[in-house]
C-alpha cells in the first residue's frame, strides 16, 4: 500500500456506508465518500465526521450503475487525495416482491445498482491500482442472501449470489497483481433498507409495520439488530495488513443467523 492510505467508500451517505467511511478513517484512511447527488447534504455531514477524526474527505457525486462515472469517482479520488488503496463497493438497494411479479424493469434496475456497480468498481480500482504499482484491497457489499435465498427478496438474492460469484472470480485474476477481493455478508443491520423492507413486507402478509423486523431480529442468535458499527469492523479488517492472505471470501457477519 501507499504512504498515503485512502479508500473510496459508494453509498457512503447513509448506513452501513457512513458507518464503515467513519471506522475506516478512525483506522487513519483519507475516505472519498461516494454517493447520488441527491445525497449530498447527507454525505457533507458524512465529510465533517471524517474532517473531525483528523483526516481528509470529500463528497464525490455517482451513480454506481454507470461505468463512466465509477471511474470518474477513482480518478477524482486519485486526485483529491492523493493515492487510492481500497474501494468497498457497498452502495446498494433491495426490491421486496413475491418472484411471480418480478418484471424486466425491476431485474435491470437491481442488477445495474448492486452486481453491475460491483464489476465496474472492481475494474476501475484494479486498473487504477495496477497502474499505480499498488497492491489495493477491493471489499464489496453481499448480504445473508448471497448464501441463501430468501423468499420476497428473490431479486435481490440473486444479485447477492452474483456479487459472491464476482468476488471469487476477481480474487483469482487479481492475485497474481497481489490484490486482494473479499465481501461483508450481513445479516439485518437497522438501516433505511430494512425500514423499506420491513413496511412492503407488511403490505404483503399484513404483519404490523415493524412485525416482520422483529421477527428477523429475534432468529438473531446474538439477539439483537446489527448495526453498520458492526459490519464496518469486518471492512476493516479486510482493509488491514491483517488480511494479507484473505481473498476470495464472504465473511457473514449477522450475529448467527447462517453458519458455515
Ligand atoms: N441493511 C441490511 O440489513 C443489509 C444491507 N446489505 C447491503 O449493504 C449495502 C448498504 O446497505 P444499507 O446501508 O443498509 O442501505 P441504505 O439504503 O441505508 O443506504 C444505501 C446507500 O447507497 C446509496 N445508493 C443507492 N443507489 C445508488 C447508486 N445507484 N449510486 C450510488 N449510490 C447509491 C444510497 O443513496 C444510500 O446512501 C447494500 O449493498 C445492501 O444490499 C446487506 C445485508 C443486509
Ligand atoms: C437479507 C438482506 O440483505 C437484507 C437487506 O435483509
């Protein structure tokens, strides 16, 4: 890695992503927050977090889904900050519908935002890292769902399942470059996502709105909802010279919900 270690963090504005921006500059990283325009108040109180732990940051606009503007966002990290060591591709969204409704729109809108995000990221950074001479870590956003499919989520476990795939893949052609490609797997984190989740479940079975959370959160064995503190630690460790000789793996982190 550079002198200079800086990471590039999509959906960064909220969530799981400001939870895993802030713990990686408490580790010492300079952090380009990535995320859509529209969430650019979000993302400059992100930047202040950071700003306020000592470190540099800056809010950098993209829609994930575009391959020029994914390698726009690592030029302008590369730029801004000076170096680039690790993207975490984590900006994502969940759809909650029975499969049998499942359209064309629906299947291109998620594939583009969460598997198509993850190959441009993955393609941008190692194209910058090995042009740089750096032995980059790229860590990306699975899910439990990218173990097992869960029912109502079927899109959406399918471009989980995908993003494990992809992870495995690059892992292999990267090794030779010494980059390493992992992804956090977890479990039901207390974000927007699962507010969203939890109110179209209750449109469909009828469950009281926050029914059907609970009801996930109590098959936790840990016994309580994850927060974005507790997948930022796993980024970090991915991120660390602790990981050295980790690739190719998607660490479930969801407080015992699946085992392997
Ligand atoms: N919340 C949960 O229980 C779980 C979440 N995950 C994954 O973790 C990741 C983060 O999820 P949360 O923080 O919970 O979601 P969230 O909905 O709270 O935040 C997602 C962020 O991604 C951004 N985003 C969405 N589409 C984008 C695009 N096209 N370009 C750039 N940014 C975009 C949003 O603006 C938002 O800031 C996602 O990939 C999600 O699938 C995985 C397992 C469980
Ligand atoms: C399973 C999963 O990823 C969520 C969002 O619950």
């Amino acid at each position: 890695m550079s002198d200079t270690r800086v990471a590039l963090v999509t959906g960064s504005g909220q969530g799981i992503g400001r939870g895993i921006a802030l713990k990686l500059a408490s580790d010492g990283f300079d952090i380009a927050v990535a995320d859509l325009p529209f969430q650019e108040e979000k993302a400059a109180g992100v930047v202040k977090e950071i700003e306020a732990l000592g470190r540099k940051a800056f809010f950098t606009p993209v829609d994930v889904s575009d391959k020029t503007q994914i390698e726009a966002a690592v030029a302008a990290t590369v730029d801004t900050l000076g170096g680039f060591d690790v993207i975490v591709n984590n900006a994502g969204i969940a759809q909650i519908k029975p499969f049998l409704d499942i359209t064309e729109e629906d299947l291109d809108k998620i594939f583009k935002i969460n598997v198509n995000s993850v190959v441009f990221g993955t393609q941008a950074a190692a194209k910058s890292f090995i042009e740089r001479g750096v032995k980059g870590r790229i860590i990306s956003a699975a899910s439990i769902a990218s173990i097992k499919g869960f029912p109502i989520l079927g899109a959406y476990s399918a471009s989980k399942f995908a993003v494990r795939g992809f992870t495995q893949v690059a892992a292999q052609e990267l090794a030779p470059k010494g980059i390493t490609v992992n992804a956090y797997a977890p479990g039901i984190v207390g974000t927007g996502m699962w507010d969203l989740i939890d109110k179209e479940l209750s449109k469909i079975n009828g469950k009281p709105v926050g029914q059907n959370l609970k009801e996930n959160v109590d098959s936790i064995a840990l016994g309580r909802i994850e927060t974005p503190d507790d997948v930022a630690g796993v980024v970090s460790f991915f991120a660390s010279e602790n990981a050295d000789y980790v690739t190719g793996q998607v660490l479930l982190v969801d407080g015992g919900m699946l085992y392997n």
